[in-house]
C-alpha cells in the first residue's frame, strides 16, 4: 500500500490561504472623513500664512517740532525737525500727521523743506525753540515746514509743542517675529 498521504485541501488554495496570512494588514485607526479634515486644515493653515506674510504695515518717525509764530500767513505753520538719517524721505508734498499737544492728530504734507541740515543750537536760536522741544533734538536734524489747517489758528498755538510722523517704510507682519 501507499504510505504516502494526500492531503484533503487542493494545493492551490493552501498557496492562497498561505498569502492571505502573509499580508501586511494595516490598522484601522483614522476614519477617511477625519483624514480629509486633516488635509483642509493644513490648506488653510498655509493659506493663512501666506496671507499674514503678504500684509504688510507702515513704520513711523516721530520727531518735534513747534507751531511758529503767526506772520502774514493766514494758516498757522510749524517746524519740525526731523533726523538728517531720513532727509532722503523728506520731500515737498510728504504726507505727514501733526499732533498739536495732547490734541488730535493734523493730516498735512511738507510745505517747504527749511534747512537742509542744522545743528540743535542753532534751531534752538533761529525758530526761538523752548527747553523741552530743543532737549528732543540730537545731532543734526532737517528741519521742515508744515501747512496747519486753518482750524488751528497760529496766535493760540503759537510756541505749542508739536509732533510730526512721517511713514518711513512698510514691513510685513510676519517680519516683526523674525
């Protein structure tokens, strides 16, 4: 008799069987619309990013001035002086915001540009500066002349403190964490 033993299942469908145990069978842990959510987050997490990094902000100089004394103008002026770094910057027809004080802010532009480059002394002596306004000038400074509107009459204000800013440049937002 034959000692050899067949066996019950057809040899192909062992190989399967044998493949089926083989495979990589992967988790099942995150549902597909989960997955998708995922993926529109991260879009709008990059859109986001680009949208801050586009947006882009103005950067000021502040620097004194005063209101001069009334002449035969019929709007008040008044001087202000700038640092001789951003006489680049500085041209007829500049917008520029005034404070008048503790007062509102003044949209005006530059008028005239008055002295290219002065020492403080010598502002102190040709606009008659007071202490505090000739103590906020340090080294060489452009001092230009502003067109107040006509709201702001020269004989009450005259000798009043101002401050004058003028946008320098822009910079993006993203900028100021860098």
């Amino acid at each position: 008799m034959n000692n050899h033993r067949r066996s019950i299942f057809r040899e192909s469908a062992m190989r399967e069987y044998a493949q089926k145990r083989e495979k990589d069978i992967l988790p099942y842990t995150i549902a597909p619309p989960v997955f998708a959510y995922c993926w529109l987050m991260l879009a709008l997490l990059l859109l986001l990013a680009v949208l801050t990094w586009s947006i882009e902000f103005p950067t000021y100089v502040t620097a004194p001035g005063t209101v001069l004394q009334a002449g035969t103008q019929k709007n008040s002026e008044a001087v202000i002086f700038f640092p001789s770094s951003n006489a680049a910057r500085l041209h007829v027809g500049t917008p520029i915001q005034v404070q008048i004080g503790k007062g509102p802010r003044v949209h005006s532009s530059v008028a005239r540009i008055d002295a290219p480059s002065i020492s403080p002394d010598e502002a102190r002596k040709r606009y008659a500066l007071d202490n505090s306004t000739a103590q906020g000038l340090n080294g060489p400074t452009v001092a230009i002349i502003v067109q107040l509107s006509s709201s702001v009459p020269a004989r009450s204000f005259a000798g009043s403190p101002v401050s004058g800013q003028l946008q320098t440049s822009t910079r993006s937002v993203i900028s100021q964490f860098f």
